[in-house]
C-alpha cells in the first residue's frame, strides 16, 4: 500500500515539473511594473492530507504547490508567488 502511494507521489511530482516548465512566463513587478524581475528562489512543496479512511482503504490527497520569490531590480520590491497543482 505505501509503495503503491509513493509511486503515485513520484508520477504526481514529475507531471507537476513538466507543468510548471512549460508553464513559466515574464513576469513584471506589481509595485513599479518593470520587467526587470529576477528569480530568485523556487519551492516544491508538498502537503499531505489524509481525508479519512472509508473502509480499509485510506484516500490520501497530495498537494502541490511551487513557491517562488522575486526581486524587482529597478525599485527593489520582492515577493512571492504560489502556484497551485491543478
Ligand atoms: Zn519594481
């Protein structure tokens, strides 16, 4: 059972890199607008939730969600931003 859950946490991981390369696009400062944005840090995170045991099997839900940050360089404003596995 915990291998056939990890197997499908690999496959789930690998569709999730394939998703957010091909989905990579400019992005602009929302304080100043200027394209001159660097990337600075990007973040797999993975969230487990068990959403309750129906009979003897137990659904466990894994969730994806990439964290990057970003640094402005004309006006030095930094945030991040979350993309959800869909
Ligand atoms: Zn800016």
């Amino acid at each position: 059972m915990e291998f056939v859950i990890i197997i499908a946490a690999v496959v789930l991981i690998a569709a999730f890199v394939a998703y957010v390369q091909r989905g990579q696009q400019k992005t602009n400062c929302p304080q100043c607008s200027s394209p001159q944005v660097r990337q600075l840090e990007q973040q797999l995170k993975e969230i487990r939730q068990d959403s309750g045991t129906i009979g003897y099997a137990v659904k466990l839900d894994v969730k994806l969600i990439m964290e990057t940050s970003y640094r402005c360089q004309t006006c030095n404003h930094s945030w991040t931003v979350t993309a959800p596995e869909r």
